[in-house]
C-alpha cells in the first residue's frame, strides 16, 4: 500500500491539536506500520509557491546543504546606507517576492554573514518573521553598524530567507496558570549558568 504523505502529514497535525479527539496515539497506531520505502521522495517535499516581480533571478538555494536561499535586492538604482554615526543608517529593501506559505510554517529574514562580517551590514529585525497568512511583498531592513557607508546596487544579495516550521494558534492552546512547574535553573536569568 502506498502512503500519501500529505495525508500523513495533516494527521500529525490534527494529533498534535487540543482541539480534536484524534491522539498522538492515534496517530502512532495508525502510522506505525508505514514502510517509508513505499513514500516517493518527491512525496516528502513541501511545495511553498512564491511570485518574482523583480527583475532578478529565482530565490535558489546554493548548494545541497544550504538552509537558506538568497534575497536580492529588487532597486532600479544604487541605494547607500549612511555609517552608524548618521541619523538615517536603516533602510528598508524591496525584494519583489511574494510567498504563500503552508500552514504551520513561517519564512525567517536572516542576515547574510558576509555582508555582516565584511560591511557591519544585518537585519535589523533579526531574524525577521514574515508570516503563513502575510502575501505582500518581502522586504527586507538593513542597518548599517560601521563608521563607513556602504551601496546596495540593484539584485545584490542582501539577506537569506529560512522556511521553518511553527506551532501556530491552531496547534497551541495559550493556558494561564497561577503557578510553573519548577525547574533546577527555576528564574536564573542572562549569565546565571557562567561562562564555562
């Protein structure tokens, strides 16, 4: 028998819902037989669709292991972000992208390290959360760190997106209590573990 994984898939989710009766028990009694052999590899990829007004390329990722693909920058002329003792050092950067995202998964706007090593350049917002439920364009907000200005020019790659999963509100259910479970940390907050 094969398995669509879709299916398998929207059934974890409903197991990991409060709100249904089908369990995470269910779900393992259900699923604990599947041959993962008889699942395409095809079937294990989750198609995030996405619309390029710019005049760039695609969003790709570069090389097999990468986590992130490239934004670029999506300007019809060079753009300078002043050094960080000016008044204006933040831009924000049309990217021409568009993204629909499954349920349950965000796009995280992160920083390349390059341009944060090499230039002091980053994302101000970082990393910035662009929603399942957002369809406008993504635009990214960099901020200059360094004494010096520095030029975007029009498809420069100035950020990286990461599409990762999330427990949204259809999954959690927010609980107000009176008390927390203790822990042997409890409230020890920044630095209370040291540093070695």
């Amino acid at each position: 028998m094969k398995y669509n994984v879709k299916d398998i898939r929207d059934k974890f989710f409903e197991a990991l819902s409060p709100s249904t009766k089908y369990s995470i028990e269910d779900f393992n009694n259900e699923y604990d037989n599947v041959n993962h052999t008889l699942i395409a590899d095809s079937d294990y990829m989750l198609s995030v669709k996405f619309m390029n007004k710019s005049n760039n390329q695609d969003p790709e990722y570069q090389s097999d292991g990468a986590a992130g693909f490239d934004f670029r920058a999506d300007l019809e002329y060079p753009i300078e972000i002043p050094g960080k003792n000016s008044d204006n050092n933040i831009v924000m950067v049309p990217t021409g992208l568009y993204f629909e995202l499954p349920s349950n998964m965000e796009l995280q706007v992160r920083p390349r390290s390059g341009l944060a090593a090499k230039h002091g350049i980053t994302v101000l917002n970082s990393p910035g959360t662009v929603d399942c439920d957002y369809r406008g364009e993504i635009k990214v907000i960099l901020i200059n760190h360094s004494p010096t200005s520095f030029t975007i020019n029009p498809g420069d790659r100035i950020a990286q997106g990461v599409i990762n999963s999330v427990m949204t509100r259809e999954l959690l259910n927010l609980k107000k209590v009176n008390e927390l479970n203790k822990t042997e940390r409890n409230d020890g907050g920044f630095g209370s573990t040291g540093i070695k």
